[in-house]
C-alpha cells in the first residue's frame, strides 16, 4: 500500500505560507492565455522573427540561418556541435542547416590539424560580408520594437528578463520550484 495520501487529502493539506517573493501569479481555474506572459513573449517573437526574415530577404538568409554566421563571425561557434548547444538545437539540425549555408558559399568546413575527428567552422569571404550585415538588420528590428521606451524602461525589462532567466535555471529537477505557468 502506498504512503502517499490520496489526492483530495494532498490538495487540502495546508501549505506553508508563500514569501512574497514565491509568490504564484497564475491560477488553472482562472488562467486566460492572453493574460500570460508565456504567450505574450511568444507573440513577441514571432513579431521579430517576422521582421528579421523580411529584411534578411535580401542576404538570402531566413531567420533561423543568421544566427550560426552571427556566432562564426563572433568567434563562439568554431564547430557543429558548439553552435547547436548554443542555439540549443540538436545537432543533426545544425549540421543540416550548416549544409545549406556552405551550398550558399557562405560556410566553410575544415578538419582539424590536431584532431582529425574535429570539424571547424570558417567563414567565406561571402559569408564574412553576410555577417557584417546581419547587426544591422537585428538593431534595426530591436530599436522598432523598443519604439517608445526610455532607457530606464528598457534596462528594466532587461533585468527582469535575465532575472526570470535565472529563476529557470535554478529550478529544482522535477522542473516546479519557482516556475509560473508560460
């Protein structure tokens, strides 16, 4: 027999208080997806990416291959592997996505020297003048969504977002502890 308590005894079963700072702002029983800010940021980005691939439109890149030319150029991809853990996709996409960048003539693939199982990433002379236009596009797609805002206003939201950022990477392993509802 299992020491667990049935349900109902564990829903009605006090809790100890919340600190202000644990406080739960989302309810199932009155949760409206258009009052989330899961929902919200996802509208967001969806906003962005729209934007970023109608003005990428003229580098031939979508929106999705910016990124991995962005990282190459900045020095933080220098292999599949580290630009897929960096976009956090598998690596299987990433490969696949690098493929159609070296069709472009944008990327190309080198065996290391010291480890010939290791294969870096480089840059074409093309995809170096691709990656030197992508900043542009992005700051002119992040300043039209900050129309408006202060400065204060927008360091804000920043620490707001790096603050919800750490509250989900301190979660504990069963993925609850501090987590709101997207």
């Amino acid at each position: 027999m299992s020491s667990t308590p049935p349900r109902a005894a564990r829903a009605n079963r006090p809790r100890a208080p919340r600190r202000e700072s644990e406080q739960a702002f989302y309810d199932a029983r009155t949760y409206a997806t258009d009052q989330s800010y899961g929902y919200l940021l996802r509208r967001l980005y969806a906003s962005m990416q729209r934007h970023v691939e109608r003005r990428m439109q003229p580098l031939d890149l979508t929106a999705l291959q910016w990124a991995p030319l962005l990282l190459i150029a900045e020095g933080r991809g220098r292999t599949a592997a580290e630009l897929a853990r960096r976009m956090d996709i598998d690596t299987g996409a990433m490969t696949r996505m690098l493929d159609r960048l070296e069709a472009k003539g944008l990327v190309a693939r080198a065996r290391s020297a010291s480890d010939r199982r290791v294969v870096h990433l480089e840059l074409t002379v093309a995809g170096e003048e691709a990656a030197r236009r992508i900043p542009h596009v992005l700051v002119d797609v992040l300043n039209l969504h900050l129309r408006d805002f202060s400065a204060a206003e927008l360091a804000t939201l920043m620490g707001f977002m790096e603050r919800m950022l750490l509250n989900g990477a301190s979660s504990a392993p069963d993925g609850n502890a501090g987590r709101a509802a997207p």
